[in-house]
C-alpha cells in the first residue's frame, strides 16, 4: 500500500457524507455564476461541510473546492467538486457524482468518484490499482476508433463561449465520422470513471480545472488509461486539456483534435477576411 492510500478512508468518508446529502436534499436555490452557468444551494452546503470535515481529519493537506476556492497548502491538496453535474442534478438527471482528488504538485494521485444514484464508488491511489466498490477494475484495450465510444465533455457557457465551441464542434463532427459512438454525460469525473472501468474508451475534455479532473485522472491512470494533455504530454493540474483514453487510442485522437484544430482556425480566418 503506498503512502497515498492511507488517506483513502479520509476520502471515502468525505465522499460519502457528500453523496447522502444529494441523495436526501434538494438542490435549493441557485445561484447564477455567469452566462448559462449555475451553483445550487447543495453546492456550497456541500463543499463547505467536506472543507470543514477534511480540515479536521488532515489539517496539512490544502484545500481547493470549485464554489469558494483554495486554502492551505498548494503543495499537497484537495480538490473537490461537490456535485459534478449541478444541472443534471437540478433537472433530476441522476447522471452525477461527488469527486475527490488528491493533488501532490499538481499531480492527480488519489481520487474517489461516487455516483450516488448509480450505486457506484470508484477510487484510486497511485501505485495501488483502481476501484470500483471494492472490486479491481481495468480500462478498455481497444485499438480501433471505430470499436470506441468516446465520452465528450459539455460545451462551453459563459466568456468567449463561441471560439471556444468551435473547436467543440469541430472535434465533435470528426469523432462522429469515426467513432462507434459520441456520448455527453454532462459529468467530467462519471466520463472519467467510466473510461477508468471500460464502460467507454476514451474521455476528452476541451478544458482542465482540477476540481472537476484530479479524482477521475488518478483513477483512470490506476486502470491502465492514457491521460495527457492536447499536446501529447502527461496530463496534470495545469494543463490545457484532459485527453483520456484506452492507451492504443491516444495518438489518434490527438491528431484527430489537431485537424479539428486546424479546421476550425482555418474557418474562422476565412470568415474574418470576408468582412
């Protein structure tokens, strides 16, 4: 056992009170955080219980939560979304989760994921294999992208939304043309958990913030995934992209996004000069 499992009862516990409460309470008001963008009232009931409970259990661990930011250490930290997937979980959506990340310099190297109207709690910690309700698991070992489904992330809201889903829609369309399937959970850390257990064959995120990523990124490693960042180098806290996915698969989706790159920047020039 490496030293990161020691904390996974911490972890398990923290989780778990999460998912309880989105299981027994409503999401309550909301609160409007920007263009299309909401935090419900469990949000932050949620996150301010799990700061408060993880301070407690491992005072020298910081702490990073998507709703009210960072305290603590930054060397090693927590890294908390309460409810990944707030709008599915206000529309009654049960394709949500409570995700846990454990960053050491910014490297993911313990997660736990629980989906809580699912039944399902995967976990990770680096150097001891991943989990799903006690029981090994393995990511997927397909090599063909027409044998894969690929989960992708949500489109952007909020600033710079339009050049932001260009490229969106652009890696969308090209997915589409090779893939088995496209799927879009509204969830980075059920995508992620997903891939970790071979349920799907890759996870592409266009985007990386480490509440939503460290847990699913440590899992999905501990499974035998590729994760890195657009430009083919290994994923961590600050990288542009999360790029996840059975291992043989890698490099084909990384050039597949490179086109849709170069697609949708040649698009965009040749609409600026035509004005």
């Amino acid at each position: 056992m490496s030293g990161y499992a020691e904390l996974l009862p911490v972890a398990f516990e923290a989780v778990g009170r999460g998912a309880e409460a989105m299981r027994e309470r409503s999401p309550g008001s909301l609160t409007v955080k920007g263009d299309r963008d909401l935090a419900s009232e469990l949000d932050f009931t949620i996150e301010r219980e799990l700061r408060t409970f993880l301070r407690h259990a491992t005072p020298a661990i910081g702490f990073l939560g998507e709703e009210e930011g960072s305290t603590g250490s930054a060397e090693l930290q927590w890294a908390l979304d309460p409810i990944d997937g707030t709008a599915n979980f206000v529309r009654g959506i049960p394709l949500r989760a409570v995700s846990l990340g454990l960053l050491h310099r910014d490297n993911a190297v313990l997660g736990v994921i629980e989906l809580p109207f699912l039944g399902s709690r995967y976990a990770a910690a680096k150097g001891d294999g991943a989990s799903l309700n006690g029981q090994p698991i393995k990511a997927s070992t397909v090599e063909d992208l027409s044998e894969a489904i690929v989960g992708i992330g949500d489109y952007a809201v909020g600033p710079d939304a339009s050049a932001k889903n260009r490229l969106r829609l652009a890696l969308t369309a090209r997915l589409a043309e090779k893939a088995q399937r496209v799927r879009m959970t509204g969830s980075a850390a059920l995508d992620l958990a997903w891939l970790a257990e071979g349920r799907i064959d890759a996870a592409l995120t266009l985007s990386n913030h480490a509440w939503d990523m460290a847990a699913g990124v440590a899992i999905a490693r501990e499974a035998g995934a590729s994760v890195v960042d657009r430009d083919g180098t290994s994923h961590d806290a600050l990288s542009a992209m999360t790029i996840a996915a059975a291992p043989a698969l890698s490099d084909t989706l990384l050039t597949l996004l490179a086109k849709a790159d170069f697609q949708q920047r040649s698009t965009g020039e040749i609409r600026s000069g035509s004005y």
